[in-house]
C-alpha cells in the first residue's frame, strides 16, 4: 500500500485542523504537497507544519490549480460558495477530490459538480462525515437487520447548541443566506444524509417550518452595545458575551477560528475590532434560528427532523420506531439503547477513534477516502455524488416550504432542479 499526496484548497478549521491533522497523525497514509488559502497567516502555520516550500503555498486556488497536477487527490475546504469552481478546475487538472459539504447552497451548483464527475470519470467524495462514524455504522446495521422489525418512523435532534449557533450563525461565516446557504443546508445537510441511508429510500415529500426569532434588533437589550468588549450594561448576564465565549483563557475552537495568533492580545483586538465581538443583536444575521423538517420516505416511513439553536449541549439524538422495538441514540455518548417489546433492554457502546472531531469520524471517513483513492485497496464507499445531491435536494426543498409555507411534493422538486449527468 502506497501513501496518497493531496493538495489542500483552504486552510482553515476544516482544511488545516481536520484533514490536515488526519495526515500529520498519519503520515503513512496522507501527504499534503501543496496548499491554498488567501490568509497568509493561515498558509504559514498549515505550510510550516507540513513542511510545505515557500513555492508550494498559493494565495489562490487557480494558482494551484496552473502548478499542475502535483498530488493524487485535492481537498477542496474552501468557503461553501467557492467549492464549485475550485472542484470543476481540479478534476479537470485530473485530480481525484475530497469536496467539503455542502457542495454548494444552490442545486444548479451542485449538479454542475456532479455532472462534472461524469464527465471526467474522477472519484469524488463528499464529506458527509456522520455516516463513516461507528455510532451511525452501527444503527444502520441493526435497522437493516430487523433488530426491532420494520422501520416505521425516525426522529432525530440536531442540539446546535447556544454558544455554537452564535459564533457560526449569528456573528461567524453562516450567518447569511447569500453569502453561504440556509442553516438548513451549511448545518444540516449533514443530517438529511443520515436520515437518507437509514431510511434506504428517497424522501417523497416534506414540509418544513421555522424563522430567525431571537437573534435580531428589537431583542436587544435596553442597557446592550453595539460590542460586547465596550460599556456593554448588559454583557455581566448575556449568555452570549464575547467576552465569555472567546476570553475565557481557551484558544482550542471556537476561539482559534477568529484569529491565527492565540496570544492573548490578538484575541482581545479580534473581539474589540472583529466580527465576533458584536453584539448578537447587532450583527447582520438572517439564517433561521430554529426550523423543522417533516419528511416521508418512500410510502410510509415518516421522518422528523429538528436544529434548534438553543440548546445546553451540543449534540445529535435520535430515536428510531420500529414494529417490534425502538432505538434511542445520543451521538456523543456514543451510546445506542435498544428496547424491543416486552425484552430487556439492550446498551451498545459504539467504538470511535480518540482522535479527529465528529466524535472520532473524521479519521475514519478519511481511512476510507485513502482506500478510495489507492485502488489496490478494498473499500466501501458510504457518499457517492448521487447520494449527495439526495441530502441537498431535501435541504433545498425544505427551504422552499419554509420559505413559501408550502408541502414539497420531492418528485416534482427534482424534475425541476436535477440535471441528467
């Protein structure tokens, strides 16, 4: 088995601290030859850690892209609306790529890149992490056995969590629809994925429901500023302060997301002079803080989905119905109780690696992305394109039907949005 290079088109949480630190924990697996990112302090710390020359670290993607093909795979992490191009231009340039979620917030983006894969026969890899991970492995193994009969209904919990959904979608890069895409796609899609593979058929319909309530102007408090780091009244019992979130001494994330250089004062001038110092009242936010999604799959199998900003914890919980028996799941427990009728019930602990985020999945999506790409290995691809554009596809729809208060009738939403590849 041979070690795959790869080239990295953004550095940032999840170019650098993800899929960069996939190869730097396993060299013997990945090797990045090449960078791009606009931030020159972002291309410092990624180039000096892999040990990238001067002369392979790129303001621009196209500039990495007119180097040639230098490396078996890109990894394109770019900003959610700058994914498209980047991808058509790599697998053009004959790369194989890793392309983050989503593919981009519009279907008519997305079907470019899954044409594009046609076209030019490259392997291509969405990164919906989830379904690599052991918890979700190992609750689509036991509805597919029939463990608690036939699959009826799901409901499943995305807990975004209050301090999260104010850093990334109130002051941080998702909180506009036009400069990145609905919550329901940058955050969830994700989890439509999930819902997708277990329920093994595509959704037929679906209604959704939810609006930006809290985070807006006419919710600020009387004595607030405009910035937390200044003669705030209100900062000592705000939840949401700043001065909390990003002062409290951790510079591991959200902290190292606002500025490269953790010292103390650069975190202060990022909180006094950036985005994320502004009052969540004050900032130009308007991504829904909560919604909901209710789908049918196939005939019969009604699914119930929900993100809600305000949430203690951080995490995904599912329970799952069955003829014969129900499944509870909390993610990051890594826990699965399972209750069949009239029986004892039954704990399974899933095993994840102890490195990487999404509860040990990176690392193993990625294990799966090297066998991918080196084809003298065996592997089970969990994310083809098609199954992609499936996940954006419900985002897109459930947009529409909160948008328009309308059920989405899904054969007629694709009818009108997927291109024939």
């Amino acid at each position: 088995m041979s070690r795959i290079t790869a080239v990295v088109a953004g550095c940032g949480n999840r170019g650098k601290d993800a899929y960069g630190f996939y190869a730097l924990s396993k060299p013997e697996n990945l090797k990045i030859e090449a960078i791009a990112d606009p931030d020159p302090a972002k291309r410092a710390i990624m180039g000096a850690a892999h040990a990238i020359p001067e002369s392979r670290r790129f303001s621009d993607w196209r500039e990495l892209v007119s180097a040639g093909k230098i490396a078996d795979a890109a990894i394109i992490s770019t900003m959610d609306r700058d994914h498209v191009e980047p991808a058509l231009s790599f697998m053009e340039a004959g790369y194989d790529l890793l392309l983050e979620k989503p593919v981009d917030p519009t279907p008519e983006g997305t079907m470019r890149v899954v044409k594009k894969t046609h076209e030019t026969k490259k392997k291509v890899m969405v990164a919906h992490v989830l379904r690599y991970s052991s918890f979700f492995k190992t609750l689509k193994e036991l509805i597919d056995s029939g463990r608690i009969g036939k699959l009826v209904a799901i409901e499943h919990k995305e807990n975004i969590g209050f301090f999260h959904f104010a850093h990334s979608y109130v002051r941080g890069n998702w909180r506009k629809t036009s400069e990145s895409g609905p919550v329901i796609l940058t955050k969830s899609c994700h989890d439509l994925d999930l819902l997708y593979w277990l329920a093994g058929r595509p959704c037929t319909s679906l209604s959704s429901y939810g609006s930006l309530t809290f985070f807006k102007a006419e919710n600020q408090p009387e004595k607030a500023a405009d910035r937390c780091i200044e003669d705030c009244g209100a900062e000592a019992d705000c939840p949401y302060s700043a001065m909390k979130i990003y002062m409290s001494g951790n510079t591991g994330w959200p902290v190292s997301t606002i500025t490269s250089d953790l010292t103390e004062e650069s975190i202060e001038v990022a909180v006094r002079k950036g985005p994320y110092g502004r009052c969540v009242f004050s900032c130009d936010n308007d991504v829904a803080d909560h919604q909901v999604v209710s789908m049918l799959f196939g005939e019969d199998i009604t699914v119930n989905f929900l993100l809600a900003g305000f949430t203690e914890e951080i995490a995904r919980t599912i329970r799952v119905f069955g003829t014969e028996g129900e499944i509870r799941g909390h993610f990051e427990k890594r826990e699965l109780q399972i209750m069949n009728f009239g029986k004892d019930r039954e704990t399974i602990i899933a095993h994840a690696p102890v490195v990487g985020s999404h509860g040990g999945a990176d690392f193993q999506m990625m294990d799966v992305f090297i066998d991918m790409i080196d084809e003298s290995r065996s592997t089970d691809i969990l994310t083809t394109p098609e199954d992609s554009v499936e996940s954006h596809m419900i985002a897109f729809a459930a947009e529409e039907s909160r948008a328009f208060s309308k059920v989405v009738d899904m054969n007629e939403f694709r009818a009108r949005h997927i291109l024939n590849p």
